[in-house]
C-alpha cells in the first residue's frame, strides 16, 4: 500500500504534487483541507496498472495506473479547495472487481469508513456524523490513530467483455467524455459521499445502523 | 492404551468447547473458557488465550474471504466503540455505503444512478430492479 497525499486550494501544483505522489514523496502545506490517498492496489494492479496509454484530455499519465491516480488527484484537489478542515482526510482507494453484466455494471462505492456521535463539540447529541466531518467539527483527530476516513471502491473491468461492454472510464480532466464514464465525475460523487452526504441507513431494509449496544468495547 | 485415547478425545472436546464458547463470546466482546474438567466458565489461560487468538483470527479471515464482501476495504467492528471522553465510534459495513451503478438502456443511452447498499446496487445490476423504478436515486441520463 502507498500513500500518495495531496493538498486542496490552488496552492496545488497538479504535475508537481503528483509527481511527488507518484514517488512516495511526504510533503505539508497550508490548504483548505488536506486529502490523502492510500492506494490499496497491489502491484501491477488498479492504480498501479502499468498498461502504457496515450495521454488523454489533459491526463499526462503514461500508464493505465498513472491516469487513473492522475484523475484522482484531479478530483481530490477539488474537494481540497472546497471543504475547510484542521484534519486530515484520509482515503482508501482501490480499483477492483465489481458487479457487471455486458449492459450494466457497478462504477464505484465509497461511503465514511465510521461514525461518531458525543464527541468534543458535537452540535447535537446522540446524532451520529461521518468521520471526516466528526474530526473537521471536533477540531481533533477521532477514533483509532492513521484510520481512513473515507473507502472508495472503482470497477477495474468496466468497459471490458461483461461489464458495461465498450464503455470505458473516461480518465481526461476536460469532462470531453463521449460515450464513456467520467471518471472524475465519478470520483467528486463518490467522494461527496465519503465526507458525509451519505445515510446511515441499510440501503435495502431501511433498518438504522446501531443506536447503542450494551455489549461495546469501551476504549 | 485406552487412557491415553481418552485424555486425546478429552482434549479435543474441551478444545471444541472452548472454541465454540468463544465464538458466543466474543460476539458479546468478551472472552471465556469452559474448563475441561469441570465445565465451569472461567477466564482463560495464558496458553488457552493464546490457543483463541490464533483461532479467532484465522476464523476472521476464513469468514471474510467466504462472504460477499470484495466491495469492502479493512476489516468491520460490527460493535460500537465507546471511548472514555464520552464518544460514541461505530464502523459502518456495505449495508450504507454508496454505489453509482449504470445500465444501458435499449436506444444505447446510458443511464446511471446512484443506490445505499450493495444489495440495492445488485439488483439493479442484474437486472432484478430498474433505475427508474427505484426509490430514492438521482438517476443521470449520458449519451
């Protein structure tokens, strides 16, 4: 797993920061919010495909991995510049294989990896809130030390035979998608997702997630 | 002869016991074990806590990899942590994590959305559910 981070506002410099990603670099800054990346992906995998392609719509990555961390750099330095937090936002990201058929297929999935309720300063009590936005409202890092705040998940076969057939991922940063699936498109959803516009709900049975249970860990 | 394959099949119910009692246990949080000869609940050993260690981790894994879980990344405390400053953490599972699926309409359109849960993006994936008969989605139409 490697850890690419990459800061918001426009005190980020796209071919630098991803270059220094690219390389493992650690570098800090002062920006709205800060957004780490671990790619999860093994070698030869995902973000770390090593497919050559040709540079796409202001995409310079060389390689079908490189355009694709590229492309989540891009939209990673979005929400950057947007939100304002102390904290850091730490996202676990990887391409798998999800649900398709040759007409249908699963993009992607992401969502807070927790939630907390009745921690430093919480506007209401008993109310749970996403991770990101838990840390951003207490000022202060919540949870187990180096957790990902966010998971996200991308279909690494759409476009190939049986999944969404011929349509691709489009990774260029123009939004000249054609045919094809914005990637960074998919990727601000999906991260929307992750700092919190998201329910806590089952999606299938509406049942709440946990209230309380007598049995917790207490920590 | 007889003594010695007693104590063996003693040995290996108390461990089944002990096994099995910690499977019930640690879904309340809490480990014990049931004492081979008087079949008392009591705190385990050193070497029986250790014996349930690498057990209940190789049970964690086998479990993982046998469920439907690939769109996870990490491992899920299904239990709230309460922490001492009065904080309340819980993990959450695929059950409400979001899913942008997309399905090509018969004029060749592409028609995305965006579901809670792995189960409701299934569904509409395979075909079981349609987009535009789904509750609570913002469906996009690409073309």
């Amino acid at each position: 797993m490697s850890t690419n981070k990459f800061f918001g506002g426009k005190l980020a410099s796209g071919a630098l920061l991803i270059a220094a990603g690219l390389l493992g670099a650690s570098l800090q800054a002062q920006a709205a919010a800060v957004i780490t990346i671990n790619n999860l992906n093994a070698p030869g995998e995902g973000f770390n495909d090593t497919t050559p392609v040709a540079p796409v719509g202001g995409n310079t990555g060389t390689t079908l991995g490189e355009q694709r961390l590229i492309a989540f750099t891009h939209a990673a330095n979005i929400w950057g510049a947007t939100l304002t937090s102390s904290q850091p936002i730490v996202i676990n990201a990887r391409f798998t294989n999800l649900t398709c058929t040759a007409t249908s297929a699963t993009l992607g999935s992401a969502g807070a990896t927790s939630i907390f309720r009745n921690f430093p300063n919480a506007p209401k009590a008993n109310t749970w809130y996403s991770y990101a936005l838990a840390n951003k409202i207490a000022d202060a890092y919540q949870g187990t030390a180096g957790a990902a705040q966010i998971k996200a998940n991308f279909n690494a076969k759409l476009g190939q035979t049986g999944c969404l057939d011929g349509t691709f991922f489009y990774l260029g940063l123009d939004s000249n998608k054609g045919n094809n699936i914005d990637f960074v498109v998919t990727l601000l959803h999906e991260m929307g997702h992750g700092v919190g516009f998201q329910t806590f709900t089952n999606g299938s049975t509406g049942v709440q997630t946990v209230a309380s249970r007598p049995s917790g860990i207490i920590s | 002869m007889i003594e010695k394959k007693t104590q063996q099949a003693l040995r290996l119910a108390s461990a089944a016991a002990l096994f099995a009692v910690a499977g019930l246990a640690q879904a309340a949080g809490q480990t014990v074990a049931k004492d081979p000869e008087t079949g008392a609940l009591r705190a385990p050993t050193a070497a029986e806590a250790q014996a349930l260690q690498g057990k209940a981790a190789g049970g964690r894994l086998s479990s993982a990899a046998s469920q439907p879980r690939g769109l996870l990344t990490g491992k899920i405390n299904p239990a709230p942590v309460y922490h001492r400053d009065g904080t309340v953490e819980q993990e959450l599972d695929e059950s409400s994590q979001s899913f942008s699926v997309a399905v090509r309409k018969a004029d060749g359109t592409i028609e995305t959305a965006c579901v809670t849960g792995a189960e409701a993006a299934q569904a509409i994936v395979k075909g079981k559910k349609s987009i535009s008969k789904t509750a609570k989605v913002h469906a996009h139409e690409h073309k």
